[in-house]
C-alpha cells in the first residue's frame, strides 16, 4: 500500500534513523516502508503515525481495489 | 567496529576451515561423523547470525525479532522448505537412476512433506472457525498453553532434549566418529590403571568452551 511517510518524515525534519529510533525498529525498516517494499503491522503503524504526530489513515494512499 | 569486525573475520575463518576440512574428507573419501558435523554447523549458523542480524557484534541492520526480522525469518522457512523438497526429489531421482532402486525412507519423507503443510492448513483453519471443530479446539488449547510457557522454558527444553539426543544417540559399531575417537587420536587409548589426566583436562576445556559459546550465542540473541 502506498504511503505519505517520507514526506510526512521529511516535514518534520527528521531522518530514517531518528524515526527507526522513536519506533525501536531498524532504519532499514522505515527504509522498506517508505518505499513500499513492506506494509507495517497496524502497531508499527500506530507508532510511526503517534511520532510524526498525524492519524494513522493519514499515513496511508488507499487507491481502492 | 574493530572488534566488531574482527569477530566476525574469526568467526568467517573458522567456519571456512571447518568447510574446507568437511570437503577434504569428501573429496578422499574419508568419513564424516558426527564429530565433523557437531563443529561445522553450529559455528556456520553463528556466523551466518551474526553476519546477517543486528547483534553486538553488528550494530547496524535489521534485528531478528522486529517485525521486519520475523517476515524476513517467515520469508526463508518457507524458502527452505521448497528447497529441501527439490533436493529430496533431485536426490531420490538420484538413487533411482544410479541404482535403480527407490529409496523407501526417502518417499515417505516426501511424502510427509507434501502432506504437511495441508494438514497443517485444515488444523489451523479449524483454530479460526467460529464454531471449531474437536481438531480446532484441541489445537486451541495447544496454541493457548504453548504460548504460556516462557521463551526460557522452551529454549531450556531445546537443550536438555538435544543434550539427551546427543548423550543417548544409537551408535552403530565403527560408523560414526565421536568424541571419543578424538581423545583417542589425540592422547591414545586410555590406560587400564589410573586416571589419564589430560584427555579429563581436554575434555572439560571442550565443555567450557562449548558451553561459553552457547552462552554468548544466546545472549546475543537476546540483546539482538
């Protein structure tokens, strides 16, 4: 799924490793994410969405079926 | 880093040696017991974990039990299994054409093998009606109680049973090299009347380092 991370990362001036840090994953992950190699779980989700301060549907682009 | 890095060439060198020691007793036709395997392979998978997963030796990349971790681990159990079939195919395609006969044991393992993962399948499917089925409930409860018992337990079972395989292992007649074997090459056949001191010494530094290296291999894991 599609999704505004890197943008949203990029507002607030923060970089991979520094969000990997707040959510205790790695910054290859948040890499993964944002280039929509892998769909976090909906906690990750959850915990990337509470630290770039925004909802969780506002982390994703639905593009329906 | 440096010690990182070092680690890492050691653990690269020893693991190279060891491969290398398994391919020259192929190559002349030597055995390969148990002895050569119980060495090989627990300081392959060592290094192979600390080349690949955040540890303390690696402080960057992915960690084996972030989420990332766990599909990547999701990823090649189910890799490996589609391998381990083809080889077990390839190997039994093998046997037939070489000897012209089928290896029965082979079969029914494949056999298991197909048969598996849709057993499997039907079991755990039941675990997500909302009326299960007696197989369902029994793999509910199994699933319930398996998850209460701590990672410690668990692993502590792993080993005991390991230990137990190890100690307690069928061992046909002249087929496989122990450890024995070992204390025999190195210090000679145990005398009749008193204690041999040195094969004791020898062997309780093997034990201590084995049991050293699980220990860091474990706390690895852990802080990984």
């Amino acid at each position: 799924m599609d999704n505004h991370i890197r943008i949203l990362r990029e507002q607030r001036k923060l970089s991979q490793a520094k969000l990997a840090e707040l959510c205790e994953v790695s910054r290859q992950t948040i890499n993964a994410i944002e280039n929509n190699k892998y769909d976090p779980s909906l906690q990750l989700a959850f915990d990337i969405a509470e630290n770039l301060e925004v909802t969780v549907d506002s982390l994703f682009k639905h593009g329906g079926k | 880093m440096m010690k990182d890095k070092v680690f890492q060439w050691g653990l690269g060198i020893a693991s190279l040696v060891l491969i290398a020691n398994v391919v020259y007793r192929l190559v002349f036709g030597l055995v390969i017991g148990e002895f050569e395997i119980m060495t090989t392979a627990p300081v392959l998978i060592w290094f192979l974990f600390t080349v690949t997963w955040r540890s303390p030796y690696k402080k960057e990349g992915i960690s084996r039990k972030e989420e990332l971790g766990q599909k990547i681990e999701s990823k090649s159990e189910q890799g490996s299994y589609t391998i381990l079939m083809g080889i077990g195919l390839i190997g039994l395609l093998m046997d037939w054409m070489i000897t012209g006969s089928t290896n029965t044991v082979l079969i029914i393992i494949l056999l298991i093998g197909v048969l598996l993962p849709e057993i499997l399948n039907y079991i755990i499917v039941q675990t997500y009606e909302i009326e299960p089925n007696a197989i369902g409930r029994m793999a509910k409860e199994i699933q319930y109680r398996y998850s209460k018992i701590s990672r410690k337990k668990k692993r502590g079972a792993g080993f005991i049973l390991g230990f137990l395989i190890v100690m307690f292992r069928p061992r046909p007649e002249g087929e496989a090299r122990s450890f024995y074997d070992v204390l025999v090459y190195l210090f000679g056949e145990p005398s009749e009347s008193g204690t041999d001191i040195l094969p004791l010494l020898f062997s309780v530094a093997v034990i201590a380092l084995v049991s050293y290296l699980t220990y860091k291999l474990i706390k690895e894991y852990d802080e990984s």
